[in-house]
C-alpha cells in the first residue's frame, strides 16, 4: 500500500521544526544566563516547548501522509510520544547549558539525544496500530537513527556555540535553526521512507477509541504554535529585560566608580584631596620603611591669592589653580603626588635620595609658582610659601609629617613669604601653639570669654554719638587679652568663624536691646561679618532671627563688609544685600578704597553708607594723595547718596580735615576708644547731660 503526502502539510512540518529550533536556541541563552530556581525553570519550560515543538513536527509530518484507508491515532501512545521528546530535550538543554562540552560528552549527548528523537518518532507511529504490523526497511531505519543522533550531535554543539552574545547573533541563530530544522525533519521523513504497508492493511486506532487526524491536527497546529509563540516571546522579553537590569547595573557600578573618585579628588582640580593623600602617605611611609628610602612631604601655600580673587574674581582665581595644578603634575615625575587640600594649599609627595633634593625641587617648585600665567586675557602671578618634612627625619607618622610640613611653611610666612623651608624641630613650638589656641578657641564661646567692645562713630567733627562699632575681643584664662588680628584667622582656617561671627551678631543686638530698653537712644550698632559667613546659606536666617529673638528694629542693626567682599562675584553679593535690605539692615562697605570697585555694580548695591580705610587717613595731611584720595570718596559717597565714614582718626588735624572734605562721620581714638557697655553708658549719659545743658 502506497502513502502520498499533502505538500502545504510537509511545508508547515518544516517550519514548525525551523521555530522549535530557534526557541531551542533562545531558551538555551535564558538557561545559560540564569542561575539557581529560575535556572531550572527555564530548564523544565525549555524542555516542554523544545519537545512540544519537535514532537509537533513529527505528528504533523504524519498528518500530511495519506494512506488510502481511514486513519486514527491512539491517544495514550501519542502521549507516550509526547513524554519522550520533552525527556529528551530537557536532556539537551542541560548538558549545553553547562560551562564545558568536551568532545566525547557531546558524542555520547549525542546518541543519548538521537536515540530519543527516533523512538519518539517509532513510537509515533505504533500509535496507529497498523494491522498487520509496519514492515520497516533496515537500510532506511538505519539511516533515520544515524540522522537523528547526527542532528543531535549537530543541533547540540550549535545551541552550546551560540548561547552566549555574538556580534552577529540574530543571523547566526536564523541559519542554525534552518540547519537544525532541516535535520529534524529529514530525520522523520526519513524513517517515514523505512515504513512499508502490506496491501489489505488496516489502521487499528481508526477503527477503535483512537483520535481522528483532523481532531489531532487542530489539537496539534493550535497547541504547537500557541506554547511555541508563549516561549519566544517570553524568552525575549526576558532577555530585554535583563539587557536592562545590565545596563541599569552598569550605570550604576559606573555612578559608584564616579562618587568614589569625587569622595577622593579635589572637585576643582580633580588632583587627590586629603582623603587620597592621606592614603597616598601611609603607602609612602610603608613603603620607605621596608626600602629604607627618604621622601618628602611639601606643604605649600600661595601668597596673594586671596588679592587676585578678590580683584579678578573666584571665576579666574579658579583657573589660576587649574593652571598651577597642571604645572605641578608635569613638573614632578608620575609616581609623585600632588593633592589639594582645598582653597590655595598643595601638598606634593615625592621620593628623595638626601636633604638636599628636597631643597632643589622645593626651590623649583617655588620658582613654578611665580610663573607670570595668562588667565582670560590677564596676566597674574602669585607666589608660593613652601614647607618640606622628610621622612624619617621629621616624622614616621603621616599625620606627623603634615604638622611638620605645615609649621615650615608657617616659618615661610612669619619671614615674609614667597620661599621654602625645611622643617626644623624649633618650629613645631608655634604649630602645637596654633593648635592649642585653636582648641581653646572652641571652647571659648561656650565658657564666656569671649566679649565685645564698642567704639563710637560720631557726627563730624565731634558728636553726638551716632552709632557704635562691635568689635570681638577674648580673654583666654592663661594668655590674657587676646586681639582679633590673633584668633580670627585660626577661627577662619578652622571653620569656627561661622560660630563665632554668630555669637558676635547675638550678643551685639542683645546689648543694643538692653541699651534702647533703659533709655538710651542710640542710632545703631555695626558689626563685622567675615567673608565665609557673608556667604553662609544661614545669614539672612540668623540676622532675621536674632532681630527677632532681641526685639530690635532691622534699622538699628549696620552689617559691615570689606570692599573686597562685595566685589567678589558681585552678581552674588548684589542678591544677599538685597535681602538683607529687604529686612530693614543697613549695609555699610568697609575699607573703601583698597579694593577694586565696579561703580556700575557699586550703584547697584543697596548700601547706605562707605568707610574710607584708616591707611589713608593714617598720613592724611593737606595737598597730599591720601587727601585727594579722601576727597574723591566723599565725592563719590554723595553722588550715591551714601553715608561717609572715616575711621582711624586719631589726631586733631585729621579731624579737621576730614570734615572740611565732607565726611559725614568719624571713627577713632581721638572720638572714642573701643570700651565695655559700662564704659560707653557713660558716655550716652555724659552727652545726654551735655544735650539738656545746650
């Protein structure tokens, strides 16, 4: 009996071999990509769609042969069927999900594999109870199970080859499922050339409780394409979404590498900061111990910085250390260190062979710093106070070795600047000072030695009283009376200027309070506020709140900031005034004259009045600089309408002529020294008396 076969049947065998192989592939990448519970289910689910899809070629392939009988299929043993081709792919899918496929596991793989495809497929075919029995060519069978266990072979070093990403992975996979789907279905139809029916045969399972060929291709063709379909589109779905969890991870190692290279680099330069150094400094001293080698430790600090910011603004300041930063790096070798410690202080870290090397780099480094450079079209230079420790010699600790180094470049200062010097044990005395000073000034506020002294500023020439001027004084309870001039740069270099200028702005409007609250009348009291607290985010907050917590009215609070302040990024400055304007305060610019004003911003500052510096009323005397200097001020003042004050007076002449010029105001010991409130009560009272009188 001869079998024919539906052609549009054989072409969709084919194309269901084709798709179950490329999701074989697909499944294999999920497989290999996971690991633990979701492994193995990517396992069990690629092992049903692989056997389903391949169990599925084989049925369909059987549907499209006709035989001139009616035809059925015993449902059990197409289970049977079914149960053995998931068995075998969920073999398949193991061993090449696994790290290595060596030569003789994919031959046995192999056979093991094949094995199963052909009694899947004999199977199969026993589902029709053919009587009599299917006679079976030898020389076909033989070739059908050499197929299946070649397309095992082939179909399992494919899928090993290509689950993990390839640059064209996509095409490779296309051609690999033709491949594989070509040899699935040779291998049945193959086996189906083998089968022989003898003429007056009969179909078994048509004639008893076997399913009918159009029931089993409905079954077959929707069951096959939906679970097919499911798995693809799961298997893609799940390879985007771990696309993205790599790139999100990816992003995210690269954020942490970012966060831990700004934790450790300067912001500005992107030069190490104290963290790295630090770090870089224990490797160094652990490093010199074992080779018993030298290095020295540099701490340097530019001289004339804070002028060039002040006049050129932070803008060029900052490119003038980028500038000096990449100078540094390329004048020192690559295994050397050069950190920011932050603001205008490097530290560099370099190997030596004497004493004497440290000198000869110190010198050349010196001479770097006073390199002329052009910075948006200006030329400025600056110059450098250097301080070299060497290890062993001065210190065998890294913190050691910066104090040391720091008290050199101190030496540096105190001699006039713009030099270099070794560190010498004489010179920790005035470190350990300055430490134990900085110290005690944290202390001080807390334990009330801190006080305020206030001088008057009077009408010119010679009064009344129009306001007082707080000025900090400590009294440290070994040292005595300590000035400003001695504590205020330690509290700016150790960040307690921001307390200190706080406790200074309180204390001043409580006793302005106490004094309008006894009667006094007093037009206001000025206090000092000091760069980094006229840029605290806190100020307008602290001046609003310590207004309100005294009950004093804005207007008899003056805050007095230097020329320089105000220049520095006016735009900036320009919108803290304002609101500290809006507030009622009074500004007042102080030592006018030394800076660099801009009159188009200067306008624009809501001040109400100008301080002429005491430098130059120090040598004023009449047809001099200083008065024409004076004069230009006053003039200046009232074209603004400002306010202007002269401090520093301190003789009679300066007095007169002061006023003569047009100051409106006068501040200085010949007026008024700076006293306790006591003191300066007395003073109110004696001009109350004196105003009754007149």
């Amino acid at each position: 009996m001869i079998g024919t076969y539906n052609l549009p049947l054989v072409l969709a065998s084919f194309l269901v071999a084709g798709i179950a192989s490329y999701v074989a592939l697909s499944m294999t990448e999920r497989i290999s990509a996971s690991e633990g519970a979701t492994a193995r289910w990517w396992l069990a689910g690629g092992a049903c769609a692989l056997g389903f899809g391949v169990w599925s070629m084989h049925f369909i392939g059987m549907l499209a042969f006709r035989l001139p009988i009616p035809q059925g299929y015993d449902l059990l043993i197409t289970g049977y069927s079914l149960l053995i081709a998931v068995s075998a792919s969920g073999y398949a899918l193991w061993m090449v999900s696994r790290p290595t496929l060596p030569m003789r596991q994919l031959l046995g793989s192999g056979l093991i594999m094949g094995s199963g495809v052909a009694a899947m497929h004999y199977v199969g075919m026993a589902a029709m109870h053919m009587e009599p029995g299917i006679d079976y060519d030898p020389l076909w069978f033989s070739l059908s199970i050499v197929i299946a266990i070649a397309a095992s072979v082939a179909a399992l070093w494919i899928s090993f080859a290509l689950r993990s990403e390839h640059r064209h992975l996509l095409r490779l996979r296309l051609a690999a499922a033709v491949v594989m789907g070509l040899a699935i279905a040779g291998m049945h139809y193959t086996g189906m050339a083998a089968a022989r029916f003898p003429a007056g045969s009969i179909c078994g399972a048509a004639l008893g409780h076997g399913v009918s060929p159009q029931w089993l291709a409905a079954l077959v063709g929707n069951s096959t394409f939906g679970i097919l379909g499911i798995a693809l589109v799961i298997s893609v779905l799940d390879r985007r979404l771990q696309e993205r969890t790599a790139l999100l991870a990816t992003s995210l190692e690269k954020a942490n590498q970012e966060l831990t290279h700004l934790a450790m680099h300067d912001g500005l330069t992107r030069l190490p900061n104290r963290v790295l150094l630090e770090d870089r400094l224990t490797q160094a001293i652990e490093n010199a111990r074992r080779g018993q080698r030298r290095f020295a430790v540099m701490f340097i600090d530019l001289d004339g910085f804070k002028v060039i910011n002040d006049a050129y603004g932070h803008q060029v300041g900052d490119r003038l250390l980028l500038q000096l930063a990449s100078n540094l790096v390329e004048s020192l070798r690559a295994e050397d260190t050069v950190a920011r410690l932050g603001g205008d202080e490097f530290v560099v870290l370099t190997e030596i062979e004497a004493p004497e090397d440290a000198a000869t780099i110190a010198h050349k480094l010196m001479e770097l710093a006073t390199l002329p450079m052009e910075v948006d079209k200006a030329e400025v230079a600056v110059s450098a106070s250097i301080g070299v420790a060497i290890y062993p010699e001065d210190g065998r600790r890294a913190q050691d070795l910066l104090a040391n180094a720091d008290a050199a470049m101190y030496s540096v200062k105190e001699r006039g600047r713009n030099g270099y010097q070794l560190f010498e044990p004489a010179m920790n005395r005035g470190a350990h000072e300055r430490i134990a000073l900085t110290q005690d000034l944290r202390r001080a506020i807390g334990r009330g030695e801190l006080f305020l002294d206030y001088q008057p500023k009077v009408q010119a020439p010679a009064g009344p009283v129009m306001g007082v001027e707080a000025l900090v004084r400590w009294r440290h309870p070994a040292r005595g009376l300590i000035m400003p001039n001695d504590f205020i740069p330690l509290a700016e270099r150790s960040g307690l200027i921001i307390e200190l200028g706080r406790w200074v702005l309180d204390e001043a409007c409580r006793q302005m309070s106490e004094w309008r609250a006894d009667g006094y009348a007093l037009g206001s009291v000025s206090v000092n506020l000091s760069p980094t607290q006229f840029r605290s985010d806190l100020l307008y907050h602290d001046v609003k709140a310590t207004l309100a917590r005294h009950a004093l009215p804005a207007a008899s609070l003056v805050l007095e900031i230097t020329e320089s302040m105000a220049m520095h990024d006016p735009q900036t400055s320009l919108e803290i005034l304002r609101k500290l304007s809006d507030l009622g305060v009074s500004i007042s610019i102080d030592d006018f004259g030394t800076g660099y004003s801009s009159l188009m911003y200067l306008k624009k500052l809501p001040a109400s009045e100008l301080k002429i510096d005491r430098g130059f009323v120090r040598d004023l005397i009449p047809g001099s600089d200083d008065e024409a200097i004076v004069s230009a001020i006053v003039a200046l003042g009232r074209t603004l309408g400002l306010q202007v004050i002269a401090e520093g007076v301190e003789t009679a002449e300066q007095q007169a002529l002061l006023t003569q010029l047009g100051c409106t105001s006068l501040q200085g010991y010949l007026l008024g020294r700076p006293g306790q409130p006591g003191i300066v009560r007395t003073g109110f009272e004696r001009q109350t008396v004196q105003l009754r009188r007149g």
